[in-house]
C-alpha cells in the first residue's frame, strides 16, 4: 500500500514531464501510417494545442516547435518558418507598450481613474460604475492586466476606507500601504499564481506587490494577525468589497475588446488577417472602434447591473433618487477619492507630453483610412498599403525614447528608458504570437487548411448564425482554461477554412470568435486580471464562477447582436468577399 502511493506520488508530480512525452508518442500514428504532408502538419498543430492548453512547457517555448519540425517534415524551410516570428503586429506591439510605460511611469492612469471616479460619486452603484469606466478606458490602451495593477491599489484604498468608517477593530482597520496581506495570499503565491497563469498578456512582476504610499506607516505594536476581516463585516460591506473586485477584472477584459491594440486576440486576428487574405483591408483601427465599442458600452451596463444585483440588492432606485444626505461610508469614500487626487498636485508637464503623444496617436489612427472617405494615407499615392497603424506607433513610441523629460532645467533624461520599456513589453506574448503565424503558414502550405475546409463543408446545411454562435460558445468554454492569446492562435487556423467551406464571409466567424476569446471570466486562473483581484483577499472562486457565467452570457449574446446588426454594413458580411478564396462545388448558404 505504501509503495503504491509513493508511486502515485511519483507520477503525480512528473505529471508534466509524462504529458510532455506521452502526447508525441500517441500522436505518432499521423506522420508515421498516414505519411502526407497534411498529417505531418496536424501532428505539430494537435501537440502544439495540446501543450499550449495544459502548460506543460512554457507557451513561448511551446510556439518554437514549428521552427523544428516544419522543416524536419519538409513542410517549410526554416529560413521561410523564420520570417513568420516578427510582423507587423510586433512594431504595433512596441509602439503601444512604449505609451503605455510612459503613462504609467508619470502617473496619468491615476489621474484619469481617479476623476472620472469622483465624477460619478461616491454611492456604492456609482463608485463601482465609476471605477469600471475608468479600468475598462485605459486597457483600450494598455495591457488588461497593467490596467488591473493600476487601478485595484485605489480600489482597496477606498474599500478599506469605507470599512473603517463602519467599523472599528481590526477588520475595519486601513491597510497603509495596500500590500497584499500576507495572511490571505503570500506574495510567492501570487508570483505562482501569475506565473502560471493562462493569458501572458502583461510581465509578472509588474504586479506582484501593490501599494500607495501616500498614507501613514503602520504602528508596529499593531499585531500581525488578526481575525478574518469576512467574520467581522457585515454582509453588505463584503459583498461591496467582492462586487467591487469582480467588476474590475471584468472591465479591462471588456474595454480591451474595443481596440485592435487593447488585448492580444485582436492584434493576432489583425496580423492573420494580413497574412492569410493579404488583399483584405477592410479591417483597420475606426471600423474596429465602429463595431466593438458599442458592444464594450453595453457589456460595461449590464455587467455593473448584474453584479449590483449578485452581490449588492436588487433595489435599483438609485438610478432615478435625487442625490440625498450622504452615509459615513460615502463621506469616508468622497474623502479618500479627494485626498488621493490633491496629492497628485497639478497636471505635470509629462503627462500633458504622453496625454498629447496619446491623443495623436488615436488621431492618425482613426484618420489613416477611415473607409467612407480618403484619410491622410493618400497623401503617399504612389505607396498604397505601405503605410499602416504599426508605422504610427512605432513612430511616436520612438519620441518617447528622444523628448526630455525634465525639459533645459535638469540633465538629459528621455521620457522613458529602455530598461522601463523592457519590464513593460511582453515578450511571452510576441513569441507566442509568431509561433501562430508560423502554424498557420504552415497549414496552409501543407494543405491542412483545405482538407479542413472540405472536411467541414456539410456545416454548409446549417444556418449561419447558428454555426458562428456555437463555435463563439466553444471558444469562450476554452479560454477559461487555455491562454486567451493561445486560443486564438490554435481556432483562427480552423475557422477561416470552416468560413470559405459554407462560401461565408471569413470575418462573419472571425470577429465574433476573436471577441469571445477575451471572455475568460470564471476562474482567478483565466487570465491575470482575475488572478489580482483575487490576490487582495475579498473573493473567493465559487463567487467568480457564479458571477462570471453572467458575464459570459451578457458578452456573447452582446458579440452576436453586433454582428447580426450593425456590423452586416460595416463590413459587409452579407457577401462572399474577392479576397477569399472560393472553393469549387462549395454551399452557398449565405447570413
């Protein structure tokens, strides 16, 4: 008996290494027996899905594997398997991090949040709307997880100032400098958790350890532990407290879904867009803005409500009462929120410098080819196409690296260093990413791609709709436990075949399916906004899970109204694009 648990101990804890060899091996019988090049090619897609959905090894490591064995079956030279690790997509990276370190290096992200907080006022319903607004409006810009890091440091210090004005003992007492408390969550079981998290959208370590230190240094006679702060509080106050926090990891999902920068999927959609249908350019930033941003303002709605309901009361008469005499909770809540905000002081001329750099960059976004008239990229008539939104970032990235940041007064200084920029670029996600494109280049030079297509023909026979709201439904059961950016990597391939086998426009599948990608809500595990929030100790999972399948309802069926609605003349769903393929006796089945 003992010997066989030490076996199952064993095997247990090499249960990776087991996974890790166990899955080439079963997967042997396709290059071995079937011998084509379609077989080989699914052998690296399936051990590639395989590893990237169970971590076994690290995604970036994992993405590496077509450069080995592309060229080891002949499918590709690693010279051309090589040109597909850094596109377009990358510089568009490097541009957008570089604002975004600069926006978080001065401080702007709190600026921004914490006004548009004290606009809405300090009622419970309305300071979790205010916050939501202002997390889901800079992860439009910056990482989902960098604005998560940004903003849950104010979050805690209104929660806990709210607390205290309620209570009096140790539950009720301030966390001074809002460091995660180590009786909840050890710091290096936050760093675990991270670590392995699924969406490596954004470096570890920039949140790791959170806190403000604009107040008072703790008493060191206080004791270090203390009664849970959940025994203590009134249900009311710790179901704020868990509203609160869910409503901010959902946010940066949701307001990332806005922008092709804001999140992962959409830049890795953009870029295979690119290179799959390279006559395609119907999608740019200002129909993408056109098409998710109101799908962004509807979820942002109906998620605030849903969790109001959750977890708060079901009186909803807040949204029509007069403003009346305000609680000692909201009068502890307005007093932090206008504390933190004079400490501040008065705007600093680099956030003016990043908030024009930033306002510019949107600009030439939008404005570089609108679609419904000729934008600034016409003035270069004889390069059409040369011109895209990665030669805007990069270029005005590039300025924060040269304009000095304390102007004559001081020694030179640029606004931002290569050592801040660094901490900031997620590398994980660009190796990723290029490991995508390389097995998509692949499926398609192997002829992967149309014997999927074939193979999939028969789902002709269904209605459209229908086709594209099960396979939204199958990629937002698979995000909750793969890699948001992985996700996409591994269906993108799959579902453009799928599309031009029943003759549908690829972007009718492919904008709703990348969108859902982004919907990991149920687990602290399902991307790293949810592992931060749930670091801070008022959470625990059965109250993610119950709330985030809310979430994911609200976000899909927002996803395919959009797509049925407004998103038909946007970007002309309704027809079989020139830029596809068409695939001979195909199904005319149309939305």
């Amino acid at each position: 008996m003992r010997m066989l648990r030490s076996v199952s101990r064993g095997l247990w804890d090499y249960r990776s290494f087991i996974l890790i060899i166990l899955t080439p091996l079963l997967l042997l019988p396709l290059p071995l027996v079937i011998k084509t090049k379609e077989a080989e090619c699914a052998f690296v897609l399936l051990l590639m899905a395989v590893y990237w959905m169970t971590e076994v090894i690290p995604l970036s490591m994992t993405a590496m594997l077509p450069a080995i064995l592309f060229p080891a079956f002949g499918i590709m030279k690693s010279s051309s398997v090589a040109k597909e690790y850094f596109k377009d997509f990358h510089f568009l990276l490097v541009g957008v991090i570089c604002l975004a370190t600069s926006i978080e290096k001065w401080g702007l992200h709190r600026r921004v949040a914490l006004r548009l907080v004290s606009m809405v006022g300090v009622n419970p319903a309305w300071l979790m709307l205010g916050f939501m607004s202002g997390c889901a409006l800079l992860s439009m810009w910056v990482q989902n997880t960098s604005a998560v890091a940004m903003v849950m440091p104010i979050v805690e210090a209104v929660l806990q100032q709210i607390l205290k004005a309620k209570e009096s003992g140790c539950a009720g007492k301030v966390n001074p400098n809002l460091q995660l408390d180590e009786t909840d969550i050890s710091a290096e079981k936050i760093k675990e958790t991270v670590s392995d998290e699924k969406n490596p959208d954004v470096p570890h370590e920039n949140f790791t350890c959170v806190e403000i230190q604009s107040q008072p240094q703790p008493d060191p006679a206080q004791p270090a532990a203390c009664i849970p702060a959940a025994t203590s509080r009134c249900k009311r106050d710790l179901m704020m407290c868990k509203a609160m926090c869910l409503g901010i990891a959902y946010s940066s999902n949701i307001g990332g879904i806005s922008t092709l920068p804001g999140t992962s999927p959409n830049l890795i959609f953009s870029e295979y867009l690119n290179q799959i249908y390279p006559d395609c350019n119907c999608i740019n930033f200002g129909n993408w803005l056109l098409l998710c941003f109101p799908i962004s303002v509807v979820m942002l709605l109906l998620t605030w409500i849903w969790l109001y309901w959750l977890f708060i009361g079901s009186d909803f008469t807040f949204l029509w009462r007069c403003k009346g005499e305000q609680s000692e909770k909201e009068k502890a809540a307005r007093k932090v929120i206008e504390e933190e905000y004079k400490l501040l002081g008065a705007m600093k001329p680099q956030e003016i410098f990043t908030s024009v750099v930033f306002m510019l960059m949107v600009f030439l976004w939008l404005t570089r080819s609108p679609g419904f008239m000729s934008g600034w990229s016409s003035l270069f008539p004889h390069h059409t196409g040369y011109i895209t939104d990665a030669t805007v970032a990069l270029l005005l990235g590039l300025i924060f690296f040269i304009v000095p940041a304390y102007g004559l007064s001081r020694k030179y200084e640029a606004m931002i260093s290569w050592e801040e920029f660094q901490a900031s670029m997620p590398w994980k996600v660009a190796l990723l990413v290029g490991g995508g494109f390389a097995l998509a280049e692949g499926a398609k030079e192997s002829g992967l791609s149309m014997w999927v297509a074939e193979l999939l023909a028969p789902l002709g026979d269904l209605p459209v709709l229908a086709t594209v709201t099960v396979a939204c439904i199958i990629v937002t059961t698979m995000t909750e436990v793969t890699s948001n950016a992985a996700t996409i990597t591994i269906f993108l391939p799959i579902l453009s075949p799928l599309a031009e086998a029943i003759h549908v426009n690829p972007l009718y599948v492919l904008i709703p399916t990348t969108l859902c990608t982004s919907f990991s809500f149920l687990l602290p595990v399902s991307n790293p906004p949810n592992a931060v929030v749930f670091a801070y100790g008022h959470l625990t999972i059965m109250d993610m899970v119950k709330a985030g399948l809310g979430v994911n309802v609200i976000g899909v069926l927002a996803v395919m109204l959009a797509v049925a609605t407004w998103g038909v003349p946007l970007f002309s769903l309704d027809m079989y694009p020139d830029w596809a393929p068409v695939l001979p006796g195909h199904n005319s089945t149309m939305p």
